[in-house]
C-alpha cells in the first residue's frame, strides 16, 4: 500500500472545498410549492417566465390569498424580479 500522492490529497481536498462552500450549500425556496432545497437543484427564472401559469390561478379568488398576476404563490421565494422553482414544479 503506498501513501496517496500530492496531487491526488490536492483533488480530494478541492473537491471537498468545491461541494460544500457556500454556493454549494445555499438554499432557496420554491414559488410554487414553497420547498425549500439547494439552490443548485432549482431552477432561476423570472417571474413572468413561471411555466403553466394557468395552474396557479385559483377560480375562486379568495380576500385573503396574496396574489401575483393572479398567481397564488410563495411571495418570500421572490427576489425582486427573480424567483427559484424547484424541478417537481416545473
Ligand atoms: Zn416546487
């Protein structure tokens, strides 16, 4: 058995760095279904790009829903124009 080389604990320790720094790491929420997950697993988009739409719009508008363009939503996944939808909802 022979000791790892520099090279190799140099790529491990990259690697390591690389998957758990903080972009690695940060979360967002969904607009649609408010999940919460890694943003590297979601999908940034602007709000007027938010596929089917249409599913989102509830027949019934009641007082109390917040709406977005007639979107029932998850306002606090809003990033000024911005959003994060997770791949379920798209
Ligand atoms: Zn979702």
């Amino acid at each position: 058995m022979k000791a790892p080389t520099c090279g190799t604990i140099q790529g491990c320790i990259e690697a390591f760095i690389e998957a758990t720094n903080t972009n690695a790491v940060a979360s967002a929420a969904c607009i649609c279904c408010a999940r919460e997950d890694f943003v590297m697993l979601m999908m940034t988009l602007k709000t007027a790009a938010i596929p089917n739409q249409h599913l989102l719009k509830p027949n019934t508008p009641h007082i109390k829903q917040d709406l977005l363009n007639g979107m029932v939503i998850y306002k606090p996944a809003l990033t000024g124009e911005m959003t994060t939808i997770c791949h379920e909802c798209l």
